[in-house]
C-alpha cells in the first residue's frame, strides 16, 4: 500500500469531484466544500507555502478548532512532505513552547486573533517563528508584525504559482512515501514536558482502515467533528477517517452552537467522549424535570421500558412480543423524539473512548437505541487497538483486538500492544520511546487489565497508579484511584474526584461537585446559593455527595480485590479543578500528584483528621490573568463497609 | 496603525432644552469628528440622555441648533435622523422580547426594505430576493457579536448582557454613520463590559462607525474615547481628551465633590 493522505485526496477529487467533502456552517447555512474543490484549495495552499519556504521534512504547527481550511493545510503541508502538527486551541501560550521548540517550527497557521496573539506572546522564546497564517482576520486589522498573513493572501499567491508551474503540485505529491513521517502528535501527559508522538502516513490510514472495516463505514457517513483536532480521536475521526472513506465531515460554527448544529446534521458516525454523553443526558433530564406532569410520566414510564428491554434488543436478541410491542410504542413516543432532540436519529455507529463510562450512562443511551460501544487506544496505538462488536458492547470492557492488533497481557497485569499503527518513536526522545516500545516490537500501554470470559479487554487503571493501602486494618490492600474516582464520578453531581490512598492506611478523595447539577438540585430545593464556592460548602451538598460515597463504599466491598479501597473521608473542594490551573490535562484528566502539591494543607487535614481547612488558591483566568479564591472547606467522614467476602 | 479621524460630523451648537420650569441642558455646545469615539459623562441628573435625545429628535431644544453632515436643523426628526444615518440603542433595552434574535435585528433593516407591505406579505415580486439580502446582513452582525447560537432565542429568555448585544446588532442592522449608545455598559458584569467594550471599538475600527456614547463608568469612558465631553446639572463642565478631562479641577469636584 503506497497511500499517502494527500494521494487520498487526490483520488476523492478525480473519482467523485462534486460529492461534498466538508460542511462548514457560516452565517447560518451550511456550506459545502466538494472534493474537487478541497483538492484545489490544497493545492493552493501548498503552493503558497512553498514559495513561503517550507520544506520537506520540516514541522509545521496548526493550532485551532476544526476549521476546513485548517484541515486543508494539514494536507497542504503532508503534501510538501511537510510533517503538521495539530496543537490544542486552548492551550494557554506558554504551553505551546516546547512543542515549537522541541520540533523547530517556523511556520504556525491558526485559526483567529486569540492564536495569533499567542503567537505573538510567545515569539520571544521561540524567535525561529518566521510565518504565522490566520484563518479569520476579524481584530487582526491593526496588527503589522513581520511574518503575518492571512491564509486568504496564502492561497491567492499559491493560485498564481499553481498556475505558473502546474505540474509542481503532483510532482512533490508523488515524492511521498506510505512510511514517510505522516503527523506528529503531543500527547498532554501528566507530569514533564509534553512528548511528540511520530506516525507515519501507513500508521494512521492503516488503523483508519481497521476501523472503517471493522463497522462498515462508507463514503455515505455524516460526522461532526466538534472535539480538539489536537487530540488524535478527533483527528482520526475527521482526517483520517475521513480521507480514506471519503465520506463528509461537518464543522460548526461555533463551540456554542454545537448542540444545535449536532442536531441539524444528523451524524451518522459519531464519536465523544463520556463526559460529553453525560453532558447531553444531564441537559435533557433537566429539561424533563420542567416538563407537563403527562410528558414526565410518560417519559418515565417509558424510560423503565426501555431500561427492561432496551439492551437486550441491542445486543440483537428477541425481547418477545409483548416486550417488542411496548418498546416500539416507546420508541414512538419517547425514545424517537429524544433521539431527534440529542441529534443522533441517523447515528448508526456511535464510540465513546478515553475515560471508563458510566454504566447507567452508557445503557441509557443503548436503551434508547443508539448504537453506542467502547473502544481502547491511545495516541501512540493511533486509536484503534481494541473494539466492541456491534451486539456486544458492555459498560465494563473496552471490546475485542481489532484487525492487525495482537494483545498480550503482562506479569504485573500491564497490557501490551503489536499492531501496525504503533508510533514511530517520540521526537527527540529515545530515553522515552525505548520505555515504551521494547525490541521485541510490544508497545507498552501503561494500562493495567485483564480479559473476561468472553475475550474482551477490561481496564483497571494506570499500572503505576496501582498502589497499596499501607498500615491500618486494611493493609496491604490493592488500591486503584482511577477506578474509584471514576465509580463517584459516574454520579451526575459529581464531576471531578481525586482519590489518594496509596502508601497510606486509608483512602480520601477530593471532589468537585457538578455545578449544573447541583445547582439545579439546590433551586428544587429552594436552597439559595451565592456561587460555586458557596454551592460547594453547603452542608445539604455535603450530604448529597456522602450518599453518593457511601454508596461506592457500599459497591466496592462487594469486590474482594478492591474492598480496601473503600473511601474513608472526603471534601468538596471550592474551585473546580481546571487545565488552565495545571490541574487537570488538556483532556480533562486529573493530575493526581501536581493537585496533591497544591491542596497539601487539604490532604493533611484530610488524614489529619480535622473537620475544618481554609485554603487560598491561585487562579489563572482564560485571559491569562491570575486571581485567587480562598474559603474555609469542611471535611467529611463516610461510612464504610465490612467486605462482604470476609463476612461470609 | 491607527484609525483616521476626520472632520466634523455633527455639531451641536448653544443647545438649551427646558421642561417647563426645569432646565434641563443650558448652552452646551460640542462636536463630533468623523471616526472617532466620542463619550458624554457625567453624575445622575447630568442630562446626558436628553442631550441624545435631542440629537436623536425625541426632544425637541428649546434654543440652538444641530449641524450634520453641513446641513443645520433648530430641531431634529426622529426618522429623518433614522435615514440620515445615525442609530442609537437604549439605556433600558427597548428590544421585542417575544420575538427572535434574527427578528429584532431584522427589524433594524425596516428603513432598507424598498417592498411593500402586500409584496413582503405575499413574499412576491422582489419582495423574497430582497428579504434574503437583509437576513444575509444580519447573519453577517450576528457573526460580528458571536451571538451564533442565540439566533433563534427569544430575546426575552436571553441574559441582560447578551440582550444589550442585541440592541446593538439591531442599531448596526441600520448601517449607521454615526451610532449613540446610551448607557451600553449599565448593569454588566466585568466581564460583560469587557466584552462591550471590544465590541464597541471593533465597530468603530472595522465599519469606521463614529461613536457617540454616554456612560456611567468613568474607568470604560477613560479606556476607549477619544474625547470626552462632562456635564453637570445640565451645563458643561469639561471638553477634550480623556486625560485633560480627567485632571479638570470641575470635573473632579461633580465627580468627588467638594470640601466646604
């Protein structure tokens, strides 16, 4: 297979020119960009950036949501055996640093002012930026630094060079080889500098493959990519996926008007992950609980159908007659409309991956009939390792190895990888890439699991976050934070927890309450609040979030290996954890150590055993500015459980 | 870089406007510049409205005389002023809040809108083509004040910052030459104002729109005038850019008072 992602383009342009290839929603109509007009606009572009200077085998930043004319350019420069590399939107400036460093870039095309403003900020450190393109030039009026164009005067220069020299564009096309460096990609990772995974074109369309064969994916599928580009689920599901099926990815027009769009397009295939699930199914049953008395009936009614039969018909087996009758009355009433409300009436393939997913989360939707399943990957296996066949999708697995994919688990539980989608090597970095990837071709994930009965893969959590619960009655007991934070945080009124317990004799978790939720909890029960921090404090919240723990308590004793991880005491902290703050990465997971670092005085007190702690916390604003909130937080005992093996 | 200001656009000559036995305004004379932000302070009572109000032809002054664009009128028309191309939003939202986003602006393009009322009813003849144009250029406004996903929000369920965003979009609906903002920034958070206040000068910067406002918040009027204009108790106290303003012995006693 000698593709490359600019060769797929170019086959979509000349076999089916006028089919559309992307949509982009602007002053509210869709606008359909063909194939054959994407392949122009990419010519053009490379073009440009050629007489720009870029060259092959240089590295080229893209940094911005998901805009077609920034797709475009990842394609522009793959086809100038440039190496693109998608950097999150809302990273803050200084975070783009190293990875401009690290990879030497000299030319940054970004979406609008707010990135070229961090261009701008961060030039001094990394004076090699020589060529900085914006998309929209709204604000950029007055702004006359050297090196700064728009992608508009990009492609006109490129369309007079395209037609001077028309050959030049296929020409460096077919210079590119399958196993030519394809993308580069910064994982966020939780501690130290951000690490620059290399895939190759024949890594990512290979894996692109595997997925699409895998469900029977066609040129016909709508996709919205509303998630960073940066991160490589959202790249493989509207780029690489893209390319090699051929089918039409929308954008929308703005990150508030996902919701909208979402439901105007209709996807297909669609793609997010949980805590997006949850989003939408917390926004539709606020919205039930301020519906008619008969509408709420009815939906209850019919959502306890659904619960009853729901998964059974998913996975494909007869519910029986009268079963079968009373679910399609549901889905007449109820569980259509809900599907037309939440956008995904045409939704034939949904996936949610990244984090493990709740099970009441994850079969309601089921239930409804959506055909939502799990998926395991990671940025270094280019997503897909392993997948879940279409009728045997479960809360607590992530699916069976998917074509080319060979799993073996090791000694310490640790899962390993040999698949052709594995990363080349981190940038710059063999002291990491030899970690990971040993000579004997296994990649290791870092993820501790097991198979089941059945040969699907079950995660646990990070094998280095395994840890023991040291001293007390539980010693020597297994502790995993993940799992437990993950089993509190599948409640809709909490949405962050950090767990500790590792090397000591109890576990105590930190929490961030769900201001929606919560704070829709509190107007039912005309409970007046004055903000987050207020909200967070209150002694009504406080016994909201002990049930929910006790209830986890009540769960894990049930589970011999994990009883001692039973959560002994708990907060609720007065500031939502916050990637901006260093809290939590780009992708919204918790960092476990840097949080034990700051909140020091809240863990002491914690074991300390007092019930009452004032901490002050610096804030960074999205504007770059800093503030601080401070507030005096109560700490909670919770009751735990004798497990239930030890008293049998 | 920086935006060119041009000559004067609207004078405002010995303007006195009474109701009955109050005086409201007594001789105030001032003038606006073409392009250039232009802000009228001032402590409660000052009579900063009615000086819009005037200019904007719903009071008529009781002495002097208004000059716009060469031609000089004792007192103005509301909508002839509407057709010469001045558009104001208001202090208290006088927005239709049943109606959509789309719809209020829209309604700012009522004076562009050539077709009838039958033709526009009907949606015959070039009544269609036409009303695709105006929706057209408010897509356009709605994309200007990133208000995308409220297009069709009542503006009554709409929160008071993004109302105020609305009244806005409506007064740019009419292509204005000159815009007065009577209080934008009232009732808004910090973050609100911020927000106004890029706008405000994204319209002045990008359409070139001159700029009259009034405003309460003396740090905002500060940032983003050129020139300020004080009244007090209905006279004027000061005149000129923000810094003489601010170091104007008079201006500094309405606004701290004085020690006696």
């Amino acid at each position: 297979m000698q593709t490359t992602f600019p060769r797929l383009l170019l086959k979509h342009a000349s076999e089916r020119p006028q089919a559309p290839a992307m949509r982009e929603k602007e002053y509210g109509i869709w606008q359909t960009i063909h194939w054959a007009e994407m392949a122009q606009m990419v010519e053009h572009m490379a073009c440009g950036l050629h007489q720009a200077g870029l060259t092959r085998g240089e590295h080229l930043v893209v940094i911005g949501s998901n805009r077609p004319r920034l797709y475009a350019t990842m394609l522009a420069a793959q086809s100038l055996g440039a190496i693109p590399i998608p950097l999150y939107q809302d990273a803050v400036a200084a975070e783009c640093v190293f990875p401009l460093n690290n990879a030497e870039v000299r030319f940054a095309v970004v979406e609008d002012q707010e990135q070229v403003d961090k261009m701008l900020e961060i030039r001094e450190q990394c004076p090699q930026i020589a060529h900085i393109f914006f998309d929209d030039p709204r604000g950029l009026r007055k702004y006359d630094e050297p090196g700064l164009a728009s992608i508009e005067e990009l492609l006109a220069s490129g369309a007079v060079f395209a037609k001077q020299h028309p050959d030049f564009y296929v020409g460096e096309v077919e210079k590119a080889n399958t196993h030519d460096v394809g993308a580069m990609f910064f994982t966020s990772g939780t501690t130290g500098n951000p690490k620059g995974v290399v895939h190759t074109h024949y890594s990512l369309i290979n894996r692109a493959e595997a997925g699409a064969k895998f469900d029977h994916l066609t040129s016909e599928e709508d996709v919205l990519a509303y998630l960073p580009p940066a991160w490589i689920g959202q790249n493989i599901f509207s780029y690489a996926q893209w390319l090699y099926c051929g089918y039409v990815v929308n954008c929308p027009e703005s990150a508030a008007t996902v919701t909208i769009d979402l439901k105007e397009v209709g996807p297909t295939y669609y793609f997010a992950p949980p805590r997006v699930f949850e989003g939408l199914l917390t926004s539709v049953m606020i919205r039930m609980e301020d519906a008619g008395a008969l509408k709420r009936k009815m939906f209850h009614y019919f959502m306890d159908v659904a619960r009853t039969y729901g998964p059974t018909k998913m996975d494909g087996k007869s519910i029986g007659l009268g079963g079968g009758l009373l679910y399609a009355l549901g889905n007449l009433f109820v569980y259509g409309p809900l599907r037309n409300t939440l956008g995904m009436s045409r939704v034939r393939v949904a996936y949610t991956a990244g984090e493990a997913i709740g099970p009441d989360l994850f079969s309601f939707y089921r239930s409804i009939g959506v055909n939502l399943k799990q998926l395991y990957g990671s940025t270094e296996t280019a997503v897909f390792v392993c997948l879940q066949p279409d009728h045997e999708a479960r809360a607590d697995t992530v699916g069976v190895p998917c074509a080319g994919v060979e799993i073996k688990v090791a000694d310490n539980g640790e899962i390993l990888v040999k698949s052709p989608g594995l990363l080349k090597g981190y940038y710059k970095n063999d002291a990491a890439t030899a970690e990971v990837l040993t000579a004997d071709g296994w990649y290791h994930t870092s993820d501790a699991g097991f198979f089941d009965a059945h040969g699907h893969l079950k995660i646990i959590d990070r094998v280095k976050d395994v840890g023991r619960i040291k001293g007390g009655p539980n010693d020597g007991a297994m502790f995993a934070p993940k799992y437990v934070e993950n089993k509190l945080k599948f409640f809709p009124h909490i949405k962050e927890v950090v767990a500790y317990g590792d090397q000591r004799e109890k576990v105590c978790v930190m929490i961030n309450i769900d201001f929606d939720a919560v704070g829709n909890w509190a107007e039912r029960r005309n409970l007046p609040y004055a903000g987050y921090t207020d909200l967070a404090q209150k002694p009504e919240v406080y016994g909201l979030i002990k049930e929910c723990v006790e209830k986890v308590n009540a769960d894990l004793a049930e589970d011999d290996l994990l009883a001692g991880s039973q959560v002994s005491r708990f907060l609720v902290l007065h500031k939502e954890l916050d990637a901006d703050d260093g809290e939590l990465t780009r992708t919204n997971k918790v960092r476990r150590g840097f949080i034990a670092e700051k909140y020091d005085a809240l863990i002491v007190a914690l074991y300390g055993g007092a019930t009452e702690q004032f901490i002050e916390t610096q804030v960074k604003f999205e504007d770059g500015r800093t503030g601080s909130v401070s507030a005096t937080l109560k700490l909670s005992d919770a009751k735990t459980f004798t497990p239930v093996g030890k008293a049998a | 870089m920086s935006k060119k200001i041009g000559d004067v656009i609207l004078d405002v000559k010995n303007i006195s406007l009474r109701f009955g036995g109050v005086k409201a305004l007594t001789d105030i004379s001032f003038n606006v510049r073409e392009h250039e932000v232009r802000a009228i302070i001032g402590p409660n009572g000052a009579g900063k409205s009615s000086m819009l109000n005037c200019i904007n032809g719903v009071y008529t002054p009781s002495e002097g005389s208004i000059t716009f664009r060469g031609q000089t009128f004792d007192h103005m028309d509301s909508r002839q002023v509407a057709e010469m191309g001045i558009a104001r939003t208001f202090q208290n939202l006088a927005l239709f809040k049943g109606m959509s986003v789309i719809d209020n602006i829209m309604t700012g393009r009522n004076l562009r809108i050539k077709s009838n009322l039958f033709m526009q009813a009907l949606r015959i003849g070039p009544a269609q083509r036409e009303e695709e144009e105006h929706r057209e250029f408010v897509e356009h406004i709605i994309d200007f004040l990133e208000i995308q996903a409220h297009r069709k929000t009542p503006v009554g369920q709409l929160p008071y910052g993004l109302q105020k965003r609305v009244d806005l979009g409506r007064a740019l609906a009419m292509e204005p030459q000159v815009l007065l903002l009577d209080e934008p920034m009232a009732g808004m958070n910090v973050e609100e104002k911020q927000d106004m206040c890029r706008f405000i000068l994204d319209v002045n910067e990008e359409f070139g729109t001159t700029i009259v406002l009034i405003e309460h918040d003396m740090g905002v009027v500060m940032d983003i005038s050129d020139r300020v204009v004080v009244l007090d108790y209905g006279k004027k106290i000061g005149d000129g850019a923000p810094d003489e303003v601010r170091n104007n012995e008079e201006v500094i006693r309405a606004y701290l008072g004085t020690s006696h």
